[in-house]
C-alpha cells in the first residue's frame, strides 16, 4: 500500500503543530520545517481544517492550531479520512472499471482485509504518541531559540 503525498504532508502538519501545540503557527514556518510548498500546504490546511483536526485563524496574528488534543487524534482515523476517497486499485473504483475480473475476483477481498488491518493498526497510535518524548522531533520543530519539551 502507498500513502499519498498529501497525507504524507497532513502528518507532518499535525505534527508540527502537536509539538508546537501552546502557540498558533504559521503556513510558512511549516513550509520551511517539512519540506512543502506553501500552495500545497494551503489546500492540506483547509482540509485538515474541514475535517475538525487544525483550527485556523486569520488575520494579521493569525495562525493554524490543533483542534483537538494530541491523544484525541488517531492516525488511523486521520489515515482513512485523506486516502479512502481513492480507490487502491482499478477493481474498487465506481467508474473506470475495466478489469475483467471483477465477478470472479477474490484479490478485491484480500485487499480490503488488508487494508483495513493496515487502518486498524494505526487507530491504536494517536499523534501524542508520535510527538510525546521525541527530542529529535521537536529539534526540528520548534523554533530557533526555544527550549526542548520533548
């Protein structure tokens, strides 16, 4: 199974918001610190924000910030909202099906199993145990000058 680059991308925002967590951060500093475009982030943030995992704040001191606690936020959870609109293969697809196969198919089921396996093995991580006592983490994640938490 492969993640997809903005779920990729929506981890490392939330991470960096889980270690910046007692202030609201900006697009550009996580730009800089994971390695996006800000365009790119900007849609991920929006999405993020529309599933209930950042809150967002305009404005001249505005910012992004967690909406939920750090133990409130499972990566299965977040893993199934960002990749189970795409179909994991042809055979799951509504439209665009071409495979032949698909009467007589049992990999379809196999993959399903898998995946779903894959899912309910992240919803026992939640981002406070990504985050929690990573001093490498929140090297790279804190700001210039702050003191380690991690």
């Amino acid at each position: 199974m492969r993640i997809t680059k903005r779920t990729n991308i929506a981890m490392r925002v939330l991470m960096f918001c889980g270690v910046n967590k007692d202030r609201l951060v900006t697009k550009t500093e996580i730009a800089a610190r994971c390695n996006a475009s800000e365009s790119h982030l900007a849609q991920i943030i929006n999405q993020l924000a529309q599933l209930g995992y950042l809150r967002t704040h305009r404005g001249r001191n505005g910012g992004i910030e967690l909406a939920r606690g750090t133990t409130d936020i499972t990566i299965g959870e977040v893993f199934r909202a960002l990749e189970s609109p795409m179909p994991i293969t042809e055979c799951f697809a509504d439209v665009d099906n071409t495979c032949p196969l698909v009467s007589a198919c049992r990999l379809k089921v196999a993959i399903s199993d898998a995946a779903e396996a894959f899912y309910s093995h992240l919803d026992h991580i939640n981002l406070e145990t990504l985050v929690c006592r990573n001093a490498a983490l929140f090297e790279i994640f804190l700001p210039v000058g702050c003191a380690k938490q991690g």
